[in-house]
C-alpha cells in the first residue's frame, strides 16, 4: 500500500492507497452464487485488494412491477421509466437487492457498505438522447470517486445501485453495466470485472459456438453490426469500450459460477473474454 497525502487548506489529510478493482454482476446472478463467491470477495479484502461492486437487479425490478400491477417495457434494451417505475427501481434496486449483497459479505466477515447513486451525489446524470421514448433513463456524467475512495480508506468494501441524480435532483434510472464502466473509470482502476452467468463473449466457429478468449474494442463492434453480439450483451460491450475510452486497460466478462472464479482471474489465469484495445493485444496469449 502507498500512502497519500491531500493538502485541503491548512488541514492535511493521510489516505492509504488499497489497491482496487470494479466488479459489476446482475443482482439475480449475484443472489444465485453460492456463498464461496463471497467468501473471495472477503478474503481478496483481507489481503489489500478491494473489490467495489456495482450491481443490477432487472428481474426482481420486473417481479416487483408485476406484483405492483404497474406496466413497463423495453425500449432498445432500456427498462422505460416513468414515475411510478422510478420508484420501484430505486426501492428494489437501493433496498432491497443492495442491502442482500452487503448482509451476504457481512456474513462471511467482510466490512461492505450500501451506497445508492444518490448518496453524496455518488452518481451524477443526464437524460439519455432518447429520453422521449424511454423516459427516466440516465447516461453518468461524473463519479464521486472521493466518496468511493473514503470507504476504501475506511476499509469498507462499497457496494453501489446504479441510481443516478442530476443538479435539479431528478433521479435516473442507470444501465449497471454503464454505471460500472463509469466507475471504473473514474476510480482509475485498471480493470473491470463484469460476473454474468454466461462464459463470456460467444462466436460461431465451425458451427459450434466457442468463447473468444480476447476481443478488441474494434472486433466487438463489427460484431455487432453482424448481429454476433446480440441482447444483453450489447450494454456490457458497450459500456466496457466506453471505460476503455475513459483510461480502464481491460475489461473482463466472466462466469461468476466458476470455481474460485475471482481469485483465478486476479492471480491471471486467462478465463471468460478479456476486452482490450487493439494496441494492447499485442503479446496478449
């Protein structure tokens, strides 16, 4: 660890610099790991390298609406918000799945802590180009990395639902893929982890689908402009070139059901997609 120091007047501040990386998991992937998972993410804790994860929940916001009785659809890819789906995104996604996440690393010893995007400002945003048609849906145009750097100085793991809020104090419903990215890069880490249930980015080889081992930013979108990269896919993608474009070397899409999945990737081991620019893949195995 480095230490720092921040000069703020005559006040000198100390932070202790923990090295770090973002993870963004789906908050139905996320409640379906068993209990190992966690116990990585705390061990990884406990020996100086801080995961701070940002999370969906698009099922039980869709279970909730159900149940609530209140209509949504989707609208290339984004959840469309109004009002009364604004409310029961934040309440699933601030309440409810954030506070499963940090009571499941609680109980394996961690120290986490909840943050909506609304906290201190954490998370700030705009309306999406195409706000007509999709309503409260948020792109980030800034990350209160100091509120993220004073829980890791702290030694809390934080814990963030993508709630956006903007200088009027409208909330904004954010894509978790692209809050992550935006984390991530914003933090200054060097890599973004994105747990899904899928082995990575698939391609047809042969007519047998294979896992890529390593994409660039270039490949992907002519993959998506082929169809290749379909769905759900498209927002991780999209989200980890944009990160990439904001300084974040690699992004890594990846089984969270592998065994001893964080540890192995941390340690190096080549699993799931690793994502890099074009100019980085070389000497990349």
């Amino acid at each position: 660890m480095l230490s720092q120091e921040q000069e703020q007047g005559t006040e000198t501040l100390h932070f202790v610099r923990t090295e770090r990386f973002v993870m963004k998991c789906g908050g139905s992937t996320l409640a379906a790991l068993p209990d190992t998972f966690y116990q990585q993410l705390t061990q990884l804790q406990a020996e100086g390298t801080m995961p701070v994860i940002v999370h969906g929940g698009g099922p039980a916001i869709s279970a909730m609406l159900d149940k609530l009785g209140i209509e949504s659809e989707f609208v290339g890819g984004l959840r469309k918000t109004d009002e009364a789906v604004l409310d029961v995104v934040e309440m699933v996604l601030a309440g409810q799945i954030n506070k499963q996440i940090v009571r499941r690393l609680t109980g394996t010893g961690a120290r986490a802590v909840g943050l909506s995007g609304t906290d201190g400002g954490l998370i700030q945003a705009r309306p999406v180009a195409n706000q007509a048609e999709v309503g409260f849906v948020g792109d980030v145009t800034q990350v209160n990395a100091e509120l993220v750097e004073a829980m890791i100085g702290q030694q809390y793991m934080p814990v963030i639902a993508p709630i956006g809020l903007d200088g009027g104090g409208q909330r904004y419903n954010i894509n978790a893929d692209t809050a992550a990215g935006a984390v991530a890069a914003h933090l200054g880490v060097e890599r973004l982890i994105v747990i899904t249930d899928v082995p990575g980015i698939m391609k047809m080889n042969d007519g047998v689908r294979t896992v890529l081992p390593v994409v660039t930013t270039e490949a992907m979108e002519s993959m998506i402009a082929s169809g290749e990269i379909y769905g759900g896919m498209i927002p991780k993608v999209r989200a980890a070139m944009q990160c990439m474009a904001g300084g974040v070397k690699e992004v890594v899409i990846a089984d969270g059901a592998e065994p001893g999945i964080l540890r192995r990737l941390m340690s190096g081991e080549i699993i799931g997609t690793r994502i890099v620019q074009e100019q980085d893949r070389e000497g990349v195995q």
